[in-house]
C-alpha cells in the first residue's frame, strides 16, 4: 500500500516505504550521492536501511552541484 | 603569516597541508565537462561546491563526479543561498554529510544583487560551526576587526572579498587586505571580484596566501584555458612575494630642507 | 640560568644573515608592508647616507598617523625601594641612598601639583615589587590617580593577569614594562639578583596585561645594554606578536639611552645621538602607526629635534626622584639625570614654535565602562 510523503517539499505516493534505501531505489537515485533530511534530521547513510516512512513524513534530499 | 623555508611553500589550513595556493568554484559554468576541465586546469586543491535538493528530475548529471573521484581534490561544500546563520548551519552539516570533509565555506549574502556577504550573521555562523569542528573559512568584507573576531572564535582562514561576486573590479579593497594581513593569525584567501589573472597576482604579490576564482574563469572566452592562466599567475604572484619586489619609485627624493642638522652638533 | 628566545620573538627566520646593502635600504624604504628584513635594513650601515630621507620620511609618517601633535604626559616616582641587583639602574638594592615612598596624602599633593602644571596623563613609577611598595599599595595610588588624571599608566613590576585586571577596573589604562634587553646572556648578566632576573617572567607580563583588559601597553629596550640592532628587530617581534594576539589593545614603544647616573654604569654597547634618532626613524618607518615616546633624559636641542620625526609622545618638566614635584629639593636620588630641565610651558613654547601642538588630553575617562577594562 503507497504511502503519501512530501520529497522535497512535493507530494510524492512511496510504493517502498519498508526503508529510505528503498524509497531511494524507487525514484531511481539509488548508487547516488545524496543527503537525507528526515522530517529535519539528517539520517546518516549507515541508518537508511533501517529507516522506515510512515505517512505523512517530509523528505529532503540534497546533492552537490556546482557553485561558487 | 610567517614565511617558511626556501624548498617549501606549502600553506595550511584547519591543520591540512597545501601546495596549490589558486581555490576554485564550480558555478556558472556551461557544462560539467567544461567546469571539470577547468578545475583540473588550475590545479586547484580545494573546490568549492554548493547543496540542492534534488530536482523532480532524478537522472540530472551528476556534474562533480569526476571531481569526487580525482585524488588531491578537497570539496567544500558553501553555504551560497543561505541569508543567516542559522540557514547556514543547516547547509554547513548537510554538505559535511555529503563530502564526508570538515571544510566549509560559510557564504552569506542576504541581498541578491550585490551579494555583499552579511558580517553578523557570519560571525555567528562561524562562532556555532567552528566549535562543532568543521573547519570554517567565512566569505567576509574586507574589515580588519571583523578579521579578528572570526579568528577569535576558531575559523580557519579569513575570505575576504577584493571587490562584490561578479564585479570584476579586482582589488578594490587592496589597503584593508593589507591591514588584514598585517595582523593575521591564519591564512588570508582573497575571495570574490578577480578578473584576471594578473590580478590574483597581484593578491599573492601583496601576501595573501591564496585567491579563490570562479566567475573570472568560468565567464572567460575559453574557461579552461583561463584556469591555466590563473594557476600560472598565482604561482608567478607567490614567487615574486617571496623575492621582494623592487622599490616603487620616488622613494629616496629629498622634498624640504634639511630636518637633520640638529644631529651634528657633537652630542654625547 | 640563562632564558632561551622564544620562537615568536626570534627574528633570524625572518633574515637572511647577509649583510645590507644600498638596494636592501632602498628596497626597505619603498615596502609597502616592511618587516624585520626591512628594520634591519634601515639599521645597518648601509642606510646611514639615507638619514636625511628617513628623516623626511619619518616626519611624513608621522603627521599622517597622529597629526601635527605631541602627546603630553608625566611621570610620578612613588617609591624607590627595590630588591633587584640590575648593574645600570640608579635604584639597585646594593645602591647606598635615601629610600622612600609618597604616602597616600603625599601622592595626592604631587597630583594636584601634576594637574597644576596641565598634565591630563600620568605615569606611576616604583621599583621591584616590595613590602613597603608592592601591589596594594600601587592600587591604591592608581584609584586615586584615576579619580584625577584621564590617563593613568603605571611602570612597576611584572604581575600576574589577575593583579592587572584589578587595575584595569581601579582605572589603570597603560602598563609600561620594558625587556630593557631581549639577549638572554646579557639580560642574565646584568640583572644581577632579584625578580627581575627572570627573563620570560617579565617577557610574558604584558600580554597578560592585555589579555585583562589594559588598553595600552609599553614597550622599550634600555639602549647601551646590547647589540642595539639586535634589541630592535626583537622589539618589532614583540610589537607584532601582541598585535596579533591581543588587538583590541594597544602599544607604545620607547628606547632610553643609558645616561649617567649614581653609580656610573658604562654602556658596553653605546648608542650615540645619531643611533638613537636613525632606531626613532626606522621604527616609524617600519610601524606607522604606534606612538613612540621620548623622555627627558636627552639634551634639550636633541629633543627639539626630534619632536614630531617619528616621536609623537613626550614628558617635560619631569622629575625622577621619589615625588619631587612639590618640593624646591629632591628628597632621594633620581633613577636618570635629566637632560632636559625645562617647565612645562616653556618645552609646550617651543612645541608651537615648530609647529607642533601640544595634546595632555586624548580621551575623556567620563566615557569609561563601569566595570572598566573588560575583554569584551
């Protein structure tokens, strides 16, 4: 059953919500270089897979870019 | 800062050794090849980079890949878009869990025009982020007791801007930066406003121990090529800082009559 | 037990051990931020046919940085008791002479007569730390000192952050203490017994001074002693170590020539007259802006001289015997002859008569802090 999140300040329905390793796998950034932002907490990598969504959750994800 | 022995011109930063004194930014640039080849170019040893969420786009290139994976490359994540401190934290430990470095640059211009950086809202991102142990270089005005203050509570090295992001005006702030420098603890990095190469030069020239550049590059008719140039010119303006340029000129001319002659008389 | 440079203060790094020539001074004279390789420059013989240019531009210098103004101030011996054995001072515990010290109601009479004469600065002046002349009782004199005077300075003995913190809040806004030498060989060998042979003891003292607040602190060598060259490079270490460390305060410098006095000390490296005003320019040269100081102990026309050519803070009419300022004789023996005997109003004549102003007052102490002197 989906669960309805907020990514990145977006309404997005998680098919995999088991863990953030999954949701990640999901939208298709799964190898990428990212931070996690959990409802403002940042979740180390280590902990990902561990990490379940409920409804409702916010998640922000962060990359590099260029910049000065 | 001290001059070291003749064979090593290293600097250090937050207990880091460098020998490349030229930093780079990795904005505004047309493509990731072109702002890649241009970092390898400068022999750049510390890029600086910025944090985005991710766009609805999940297969946008990864531009600094080919950076991450270059050995000798440290990146630092700035905290550009933030407008306070406490926006700027949050930046700050995004991009340490992102580059796994303690380097950070705290950016903070709250006006989007002239980007001037904000001195308060640094100081105070500065003071939180060096006591949780990253190693804080500040884009600051070129103020000398703002200089003191950010050492005073544990930043790394001092950014002081010669002239706003993108102006081009080169070392406007030429007389501050030397006062700066006269006084400083730790490292001094021209950040901001350089245009050419002679330019960042003439920043090392003066004593400053390194520049940052991005738009002089990246904006420059063959931004490759211009990194090269800038790589250059920071090396010629190091080596001729540690030969001692020559006397400027009218130094020794005689201007009013004789204020010594009190000295002749035979006095004990 | 000889005391070993500190590598803040060691200047070699920063030469290159060869000997200056002329394009070394010419070099040094068109640096835009001079050093110790520049100092030393315009110290060695090479750079004595530029004594004219240094000269003007000493002056230039020095009407940049403190206008056409000389900083008046005075000093006030409260005590010549000391414990200390150092072979050049007037003051050495093996010198037979009367010892006093100004009570409280004394002091504030030689005060009274101070402000009398127009001063708005005062220097407080004991010897080595003593039962009959120690801490307290320099506390209680800068009080009252400070409920008169604008500026209160002392120059006493080296003490510990806290003591210098108590004297910031009594109102002290100056600690003068000079290295008088920084050789280590020498300074052991002259400073033959006491407290003050510890070297990095007094080394160390006024960066605590600044770090408890003090807003100006003075620096100086007791030129005659060593290598003068030498004492000056070390000088412009210490000056810009503490401006490093410390800068939200401030320092003075001074180079008091070894004159005759009791007991007839013969300076095993003299400084003449040229020396002395080519150390002044140089200093100005390479620091333009730090106050340097000239006291009385020189000949009038020398001072004349060199008022405003990098000298921009001056005492006159002083007297160096224990108070002396209330009375026809002195009660004790002076620590210096003093070489220039004028008052007040005739040395402030001859200022104007140059072109110079005279300025007892640079800061009104109505503005200080409660809780004055605080790191803020």
């Amino acid at each position: 059953m989906a669960v309805k999140l907020i990514v990145n300040g977006e309404a997005y329905e998680a098919k995999q919500h088991e863990s953030l390793t999954a949701l990640l796998e999901e939208m298709g950034i799964g190898g990428r270089p990212v931070v996690v932002v959990l409802n403002d907490e940042v979740i180390p990598t280590a902990s990902r897979g561990k990490c379940g969504l409920r409804e409702g959750d916010s998640v922000d994800l962060f990359r590099l870019v260029g910049g000065g | 800062m001290e001059r070291q022995g003749k064979g090593q011109d290293e600097w250090i930063v937050g207990g880091h050794r460098f020998s490349s004194r030229l930093l780079m930014g990795t904005g505004k640039f047309q493509d990731a090849e072109t702002m890649v080849g241009a970092v390898l170019a400068s022999g750049a040893q510390i890029v600086t980079v910025a944090l985005r969420r991710i766009g609805r786009d999940s297969r946008e290139d990864d531009m600094l890949g080919p950076l991450r994976q270059q050995r000798g490359i440290t990146l630092m994540p700035n905290t550009s878009g933030a407008r306070n401190a406490s926006e700027a934290i949050r930046a700050a430990r995004l991009g340490r869990e992102l580059c796994g470095s303690p380097f950070v640059k705290v950016e903070i211009h709250p006006n989007p025009h002239h980007l001037m950086p904000d001195p308060i809202e640094t100081f105070e991102a500065a003071r939180v982020l060096a006591a949780d142990g990253f190693v804080v270089m500040p884009y600051m005005p070129a103020d000398p007791v703002l200089a003191k203050r950010l050492e005073d509570v544990g930043c790394a090295s001092l950014m002081p801007l010669g002239s706003a992001i993108g102006s081009g005006r080169g070392l406007a702030t030429a007389e501050m930066l030397r006062l700066i420098l006269r006084d400083a603890r730790i490292p001094v990095i021209v950040d901001a406003g350089l245009r050419s190469p002679s330019e960042a030069a003439a920043a090392l020239e003066m004593g400053c121990d390194a520049v940052l550049v991005n738009s002089a590059v990246a904006a420059s008719g063959d931004p490759v090529a211009m990194a090269g140039a800038f790589a250059r010119a920071v090396e010629a303006g190091r080596d001729a800082h540690r030969a001692g340029l020559m006397p400027q000129g009218g130094g020794t001319a005689l201007a009013t009559s004789p204020l010594t002659t009190f000295l002749s008389v035979e006095g004990q | 037990m000889t005391a070993r440079l500190p590598s803040w203060l060691d200047p070699s790094p920063e030469l290159d051990g060869r000997e200056s020539t002329t394009a070394d001074v010419e070099r040094a004279l068109g640096c835009d931020a001079p050093g110790p390789r520049e100092l030393a420059a315009l110290l060695s013989p090479a750079a004595h046919p530029f004594m004219e240019v240094m000269a003007q531009r000493a002056r230039a210098l020095t009407q940049r940085h403190f206008g056409r103004t000389i900083s008046m101030y005075a000093p006030l011996y409260l005590a010549n008791y000391c414990t200390n054995g150092c072979a050049y001072c007037g003051f050495a515990s093996d010198r037979v002479q009367p010892r006093r010290r100004l009570e409280l109601s004394e002091a504030g009479e030689e005060l009274e007569m101070l402000k009398e004469m127009g001063f708005e600065e005062v220097l407080l002046l004991t010897g080595e730390r003593s039962s009959h002349a120690g801490f307290d009782y320099l506390l209680e004199c800068v009080s009252l000192a400070a409920q008169r005077f604008h500026a209160v300075g002392i120059e006493a003995f080296p003490m510990t952050t806290r003591e210098y913190a108590l004297l910031a809040e009594a109102g002290c806004s100056g600690v003068t203490l000079y290295q008088e030498t920084y050789d280590p060989r020498q300074y052991d060998r002259l400073h033959r017994w006491g407290p003050k042979k510890d070297y990095l003891e007094r080394l160390d003292a006024p960066a605590r001074a600044m770090e408890a607040g003090i807003r100006t602190v003075g620096l100086g060598v007791l030129l005659g002693l060593s290598d003068p060259v030498f004492d000056a490079l070390c000088l412009l270490r210490h000056a810009a170590h503490l401006q490093r460390n410390h800068w939200k305060s401030g320092i003075t410098l001074s180079f008091p020539r070894l004159r005759p006095q009791a007991g007839n000390f013969a300076a095993m490296f003299p400084v003449d007259e040229a020396g002395l005003a080519r150390l002044v320019f140089a200093v100005r040269i390479v620091l333009p802006d730090v106050p340097l100081l000239l006291s009385t102990r020189e000949r009038p026309e020398f001072r004349d001289g060199m008022a405003g050519l990098g000298i921009s803070k001056m005492s006159a009419g002083s007297r160096t015997s224990v108070g002396g300022y209330g009375e026809a004789e002195p009660t004790t023996d002076g620590q210096f002859q003093v070489g220039d005997k004028r008052s007040v109003p005739e040395f402030c004549s001859m200022l104007r008569n140059r072109g110079l102003e005279p300025v007892f007052k640079n800061w009104d102490s109505v503005f200080r802090d409660a809780e004055a002197g605080g790191h803020g």
